[in-house]
C-alpha cells in the first residue's frame, strides 16, 4: 500500500490521486474530520464532482457500514453525534482493504489524523484504547474514595503520578481505570527507518510518504487562503444547516476547528472578523503539533512544499 500524511494544507489529496492513476490504486480517508457525513466544506472534502462513487464491501454486518463518497473510501461513516475513535477507524478500515486486496487494486490511505494511522500500523497505543462503556457505566456509580482505591490497586504508580486535582477527579480516574484494564498491547514505531515493508506484514508499503512545510510563513498564508475559499463555498451555510438538523454543539463532529468558530460567531460570542482570525489561528497551531507528532516516526519519508 502507499501511505500519505504530512500538515494540513499541503496538497496530500492532490497527490494521493495522481499516484492512485499511476499505480492503479483507491483513495482510503484517515481524516477524522472527513469521517463525519454532512461536515464537508470545512473538512475540504473537495474532489473533483467526476469522482466515481462505488458501493461498500459486500458481506453484510458491520462492513456494510463502510461508504465510499466521491472516489474515496470512508468518508462520511458515523454521523456528527457519535462518537469514533482511532479503534473503530481500524475496525471500519479491515473490509475495505481486503475488498481493495481482493480487486488487485492499491490502496492509498491520506490523512494528516496520525493516531488512526499509528493504531493500525503499529498497534493501539494504551492511552487511546478504545472506550468500555459498560465498564464505565459501573464506575459511575462509585465515589471518588472507591475510584482512587480500584486505580491503586491495578496501578498504583500511575495514581501518584497524578496531579491532585485530578486525582479527585471523577472523570479523569474512570479513564485511567479504563485505560489500566485493557488488555491493548502497546507498541511504537521501529525506530531508525528503512524497514517500511516491516511495519505492517499483511500489507507492505510502497512509499510512505509526509507533506511539511519548510517555510511557515507560507504555510500560514495557504491557510488563510484555505479558510477564505471554504468561506466563499457556503461555510456557515453549512454549520446553518447542520444546526438545523438537531445536532448539538456539544456532538463530538461539531467539536471540530472551523465549526466551532462560526457557531460562536452564529450564537453572537464572537464577530465574524474574530472567528475567522481564531478559525486561521487554530488551523496553524494544529498544522504544528501534526509535525511534532509525526515526526516521531521513523518510517515517514519527507518531503518540503
């Protein structure tokens, strides 16, 4: 397969197309924005409208969930209200790759969401596993004493690691309980680079490759030009409209940069000049810590724009 990632607003479709032509390959998203059905103006769902549509994997169950839209598979999987981890990313991602495997097509996974890309490469990381809600569900019931003494007894290094504030935080203790009893194996990447073929055996990789910006200078003026174009194609339209729809502010997809500005400045919190400058800010400010994240990974071979 062939791996593309790298900073937002570096070209990463654009070029996950031109080697889909090249090396008879399919689009596979690792957009945890683009994963939300009616969040697309914004998440720069923007392939060309000739984009072929095709059907889900057949089988049944949940790999009839899985949805192509415009050429590339999992977009729009889960509604703005529902919560969708890195876990479910893979669970979501198995079908397809074997419907790709099976079709002698290559698939090319873009994305710049590094921790759904980690997950499967490499294995859960243990502070992403995935959600116990029937655990959770029981630890809801206990007190804040009962909470601490479970998370001393199934590790009690990590409760004295934690600050004293959240160590009375209910929420905080359930998580790290939640954490402490999964089973996840956690596993990093190889360092040193130059075995890609080794990271995941069921599937070699052909090019794994990262868009990063050497000037960050531009990299803040192509955002700018980003979110003004996204304005222009009917941006708060769309939060309008999704708003309409009866989804909340508080749904998990709308917890997302650029929606979340325009709610503000729809609910009256801030000027449209205000959320647009802070809608830019956060776009740069996330654009920094996927480099930082990434870059921790060996394998990726970089390239500047």
């Amino acid at each position: 397969m062939i791996v593309i990632t790298g900073q937002t607003a570096t070209g990463k479709t654009k070029l996950a197309l031109e080697l889909a032509e090249k090396y008879n390959g399919e689009l596979v998203n690792f957009d945890s924005r683009q994963i939300y059905k009616y969040l697309d103006i914004i998440t720069g769902k923007d392939l060309p409208s000739t984009s072929e549509v095709k059907d889900p994997p057949a089988g049944g169950g949940k790999t009839s969930e899985v949805i192509k839209f415009k050429g590339v598979w999992l977009y729009d999987v889960v509604t703005p209200d529902q919560y969708f981890s890195s876990y479910d990313f893979v669970e979501k991602l198995k079908p397809v790759i074997e419907d790709l495997k099976k079709r002698g097509k290559t698939p090319i996974l873009v994305g710049g969401t590094y921790l759904y890309l980690k997950h499967f490469l490499y294995g859960i990381d243990i502070n992403n596993s995935p959600p116990n809600f029937k655990l959770r569900e029981k630890l809801n019931t206990m007190s804040v004493v009962d909470l601490q003494k479970k998370l001393i007894s199934l590790t009690p290094n990590v409760f004295e690691n934690m600050n004293h504030s959240d160590q009375l935080n209910p929420r905080r203790l359930i998580r790290k309980i939640e954490i402490a009893s999964s089973t996840s194996a956690v596993k990093d990447p190889p360092a040193g680079g130059g075995k890609t073929a080794e990271v995941n055996k069921d599937w070699p990789i052909k090019l794994f490759i990262g868009l990063r910006y050497q000037d960050k200078s531009k990299l803040r003026q192509i955002i700018i030009k980003r979110v003004e174009e996204r304005l222009k194609n009917g941006a708060i339209d769309e939060v309008k409209n999704i708003l309409k729809m009866g989804y909340k502010v508080s749904d998990p997809g709308l917890k997302t940069i650029g929606y979340t500005q325009i709610i503000k400045y729809l609910k009256k919190e801030f000027t449209k000049e205000k959320a647009i400058e802070d809608w830019i800010n956060k776009e740069v400010q996330y654009a920094k810590r996927q480099l930082t994240f990434m870059k921790k990974d060996k394998n990726i071979s970089w390239k500047d724009i």
